[in-house]
C-alpha cells in the first residue's frame, strides 16, 4: 500500500495543470486526494476564464487550497503544508525572486515527506553559478538547502526547455512566417526540450508508481522529449515545410554583447546560457522515461500536430511580445493577464518567458 495519501501542487499554471491532470487520471490514483495551491482571489473570482479553469479542475475531483506564494510568510505557508506528505512546485519563476528559496525552507521546516521543487529546466549543477540568468542561482541554493538534510526526501526533474519555446518568435531560434532559423552558439549546439503535457505525465508517473520510494532518491533525473541540435530542427522545418529554410547565426559573443547594453533583458541571459551550451541538452537514452519506455512527443511530432499553429503563429507574436515589453507582470496569477501597465520595460523580478506562455495561455493557443 503506498505511503502517499495527500498530494499538494502548487500553481495551476501551463504545466500546473498538466501535473494536475496527469495525476487525477493516473490508474494508481486509488484513493489518494489531490489538491492545488492557489491564491485566494483566483479560487473566489468571478474571471469566467478563471472559474471555468478551475471548474474544470472541481470535475476531476481536485481541490484547492487558498494560500499565496508571494505574499503569505514562510511560517503561513509551514503550516498548510504540514496537512500533505507530497509537494510538487509548478509555479516557475513568476511568483518572484526569492519564493523558491522561501518554498524550500517553508518545506523543511513543515517536514514534508517528498518534495519535487519547480526545477523542471536545465541542468543547473552542470550550469553553475555566475550565469548570464542570474535567476539560476538561487536554483542551486535551491538544491544546496535539500541535499544539507535528511528529514525530506526529494526528487529534482531536469526537463530542458519547454518544447514550444523554440518556435517562440521572442527567443529568436525560428522564424516561421519567413522560414528562418538561427542558431544560438553553434549549428552543432543542441538543446534538450519537453512538452508540458508529458512533463504532467512523467510527474504522474513518478509519484504514483508503486517504485516511488526509489524514485525519491535525493537526487536529479534527466527527462526529454527530443535532444537536438541546431541544424537538425532547420532540417527537420525544410522537410515538413517544404520551403528553403535561411540559416543565421547567433552567436555568444553577440548575445553577450547585447546582454551588457541591457542586462535586464532576460531573452538575452537565455540566448547566452543556450548558446554555451553546458547544461541544456542530454541523450535520450539516459533519460528516466526512456528508460521506462514512456511514450513523449519530439519536435517532429509538434511539427506534424499542429499545422494550424505553424501557420498563424506569427499572427500573435506582435501582440504578445508587446504585451510582455509593456506590462507590469510582477503578480500575475498563473493563468491571468496583469492589471497594471508598465511602460517603462522594466520586467521587475519576473521570468520574461513564464510571462510568454501565460498570455498564450490566456488566449488559448498553448500548443504543446
């Protein structure tokens, strides 16, 4: 009999929800209750886009909790969790600087049992700090705080890069209205991405599995859906578009270069990072789904999927990238457009690419 009866996610964002979901139709589910963080303006909200969200939720029999990352003290946020023996962090970076340390220590101090934080990225020990994002830096205090005990068993999940994000005309990789991709480093480079909905189901899986006990081991899994390199998606865009594709080069220098002119711009800190290349990308087959022979989706396969999006996602990048430049997204809800505007291009502590997807999200066109 498993040992897990009362399952907390924080966030019901992109991937959030994915978890969610994954976990309230996983067949060992039994009689295990989930529940979701959220705060307490967005479980009351009269948002339609909202209350549907989370009605939907309410349908796979899966409750919520009020509580607020952000806001709430480490010792508020001590006390909910005491009530569950598995935590899984899905809020990202947008919940500001600093929460995933509060989290970590709210969670030692409550003596969760198992703990998976919002890691779901890069390798962060292979990266190191001093990065060109600094934001990973606290990632590695992160980790450093769960491996200086004993008490919390924990499991990090090394995803890559969401696999969507390489079409995101903000990041610079590929351009599909002109058939353009652009290399970040090197055409050798490779990068390592994964769908969100086969994040959830790896999660599920992992927390479910009758083996969850080993799983747990305090230590870092390597997950993927595809690893591949530059001029393997430029050939791969060729050959499902039909069309010639124009191949640039940026380099890390250049990114760099225009890093030190605005060092706020965090699309420039993930260009440098990606273009380095430490710690973004892994084989396939050292990866935990492929080891248990999970079925994920590569980038073919969302080439293939989703004609619609190749087509008309050029469509809303002009909107959503000025939204991003131009609004306040320091307190977003997850799934919630900002309310403050905000001029000055000033992104605060948030993740400009966790801001991307929410307003993709918002308008309904999360593709992968």
């Amino acid at each position: 009999m498993s040992d897990i009866k009362n399952i907390l996610v924080l966030g019901a964002g992109e991937l959030g929800t994915q978890v969610l979901l994954s976990l309230a139709k996983h067949p060992h589910l039994n009689n295990i209750t989930i529940t979701v963080l959220l705060r307490p303006s967005s479980i009351s909200s009269n948002d339609q886009d909202k209350a549907r969200h989370i009605s939907m939720l309410y349908d796979q029999s899966i409750l919520a909790v009020p509580g607020d990352l952000t806001h709430d003290s480490q010792e508020s946020l001590s006390r909910i969790f005491r009530n569950y023996d598995t935590i899984i962090g899905c809020t990202g970076f947008a919940a500001g600087r600093g929460t995933q340390r509060k989290l970590v220590h709210a969670i030692l101090a409550a003596e969760v049992p198992r703990y998976i934080p919002w890691q779901f990225g890069v390798d962060y020990d292979i990266i190191g700090r001093g990065s060109a994002q600094d934001l990973f830096d606290e990632q590695l205090e992160v980790r450093d705080l769960l491996r200086s005990q004993a008490s919390t068993r924990w499991l990090i999940i090394s995803t890559g890069m969401f696999i969507s994000f390489l079409f995101e005309p903000l990041f610079g990789v590929v351009n599909l209205k002109d058939d353009v991709v652009c290399a970040l480093g090197s055409w050798d480079t490779r990068v390592t991405v994964t769908a969100p909905e086969d994040i959830g189901k790896i999660t599920a899986e992992i927390v479910l599995s009758s083996k969850h006990k080993e799983t747990f081991s305090n230590k870092a899994i390597h997950v993927a859906g595809d690893t591949i390199s530059y001029a393997e998606l430029a050939l791969l865009l060729e050959k499902s578009t039909g069309n010639p594709v124009q191949r640039t080069l940026r380099t890390v220098q250049a990114a760099q270069s225009d890093l030190a002119n605005e060092p706020e711009n965090a699309i420039y800190k993930y260009q440098v990072v990606f273009g380095e290349g430490r710690g973004v990308s892994w084989d396939l087959s050292t990866t935990w789904n492929y080891e248990k022979g999970i079925l994920v989706h590569q980038v073919n396969d969302l080439i293939r999927r989703k004609p619609a999006f190749c087509g008309n996602y050029s469509i809303f990048s002009n909107l959503c990238t000025h939204l991003i430049l131009t609004l306040n997204a320091d307190r977003w809800d997850l799934h919630e457009l900002p309310k403050q505007s905000d001029n000055s291009r000033n992104h605060h502590e948030s993740d400009i690419v966790h801001m991307w997807w929410v307003i993709l999200a918002k308008a309904n066109i999360i593709c992968a």
